[in-house]
C-alpha cells in the first residue's frame, strides 16, 4: 500500500481516487466517486415502482419521464411521448403547445427553437404577437400562452419558464417543499437517491444516515 493510501472505514469504500465512501453507495446506480470507481464491476440496477428504466439499463424518477428534458443519458426518457397539442398548434420538443401561426415568424418560442427550424426566408414571416391571452390562460412572460393549470404545476410550459417562477406551495406534514417552492414530494422520498423534485432539490444535502439505497 502507498503511504499517501487513505485508509477507510469497516464500512466505507475506498475509491480509485482515495476517497472513501459508505459501502452502501457501492453500486447503487450513481456514481459518488469521481472517477466513478464505486459503479465498476456491478451487477445491473434494478428499479424500484416509483422509477423509469431507461432503454440502458438506467433508472430515473418516473416524474422526469416526458417532462422535455433528457435525464436518460440515451434520451429514451423522453421517446414515444404522445402529443396533447389540437391540430391548430405545435409541439415543441419539451411538449409546450404553441399556435402553428407561430411557425417560422421569425421568433423563437420553442424553449430548444425548433419553431424556427428548416424555415426558408421565402415561409418566414414577421406576425404581431396577441398582446393577451385568453381568461383561462397565462400569458408566459417571454410570450405565448399556456393553461392557468400548468401554471406552478412543477414543470416548464412556457418556453421562458415563467410560469414556474414565484410559486409558492403548502405541503401536508408528511409531504416536502422542493426548493423551487413549485411542488410537494412525499417526505420518504427525501434523500433516497432518485431526484423527484425537478431541481434536484429532495436529495441536498443529505449525509451518510439519511442516504438509503432504493
């Protein structure tokens, strides 16, 4: 052994790195070491209900499963999402509905632009933008118009994701508050090492007794 080898718990891994980590996190589907020495050598993860397997063996939350955002590493998360748009609007790739009048208008109004994409300057045309929306929506602050439901419903909707901002939730006692204040988790999911809250927020700060394996 080196003499600058870390020496480790009796329940602690020792990483590749020297860094020691509890033996628990050994193969639990995340990488804690840097060099990610604690996932080497593993038998596959195996999901829990409350997770989606991933086409690659990955497990995620089941809530980030067609939210718009790839948290697969394959992106499989995201494939096979059915389109809740009418035939008079499109659907952006994190599944925002905009009006098919908004295509090639010269604005972006798709979060990723693909409202904007393959447009010739012959089908592009500069249109005034309504300056409300209707009484049942809300009107995104970087423009565009989503439904007063969607609104602080813990996911982006607007392109912006204004309608996230300054959400404030009451959560019942056995329940978290994530930190974006825009939705409640059950408080048995706090620091079980799947992230539920969209910013990640349930598993900080978490210290080596309040970290389980799922």
């Amino acid at each position: 052994m080196c003499l600058d080898e870390k020496t480790c718990g009796p329940h602690e891994f020792r990483c590749k790195d020297n860094n020691c980590i509890p033996d628990h996190w050994r193969c639990d589907g995340q990488s804690d070491c840097s060099d990610n020495s604690d996932e080497e050598n593993c038998k596959p993860v195996t999901c829990n209900s409350k997770n989606f397997i991933c086409a690659n063996g990955e497990c995620i939350s089941s809530r980030f499963r067609c939210d718009g955002d790839f948290d697969c590493t394959d992106n499989s998360d995201e494939r096979g999402c059915e389109s809740h748009c009418s035939e008079d609007q499109f659907q952006c790739l994190n599944h925002l509905c905009i009006s098919v009048k908004w295509l090639c208008d010269g604005q972006e109004d798709c979060k990723t632009g693909e409202d904007e994409a393959n447009c010739s300057p012959a089908n592009t045309v500069m249109t005034a933008r309504p300056t409300s929306c209707a009484q049942n929506e809300y009107v995104c602050v970087g423009g565009g118009c989503v439904s007063a439901g969607q609104r602080c419903d813990g996911q982006n909707d607007c392109s912006d994701g204004s309608d996230e901002v300054d959400c404030i939730r009451e959560c019942k006692e056995d329940e978290f508050l994530c930190r974006n204040r825009a939705h409640c988790v059950p408080a048995r999911w706090r620091c079980d090492r799947v992230f539920d809250c969209l910013d990640q927020s349930d598993e900080d700060n978490c210290d080596q007794d309040l970290r389980v394996v799922v």
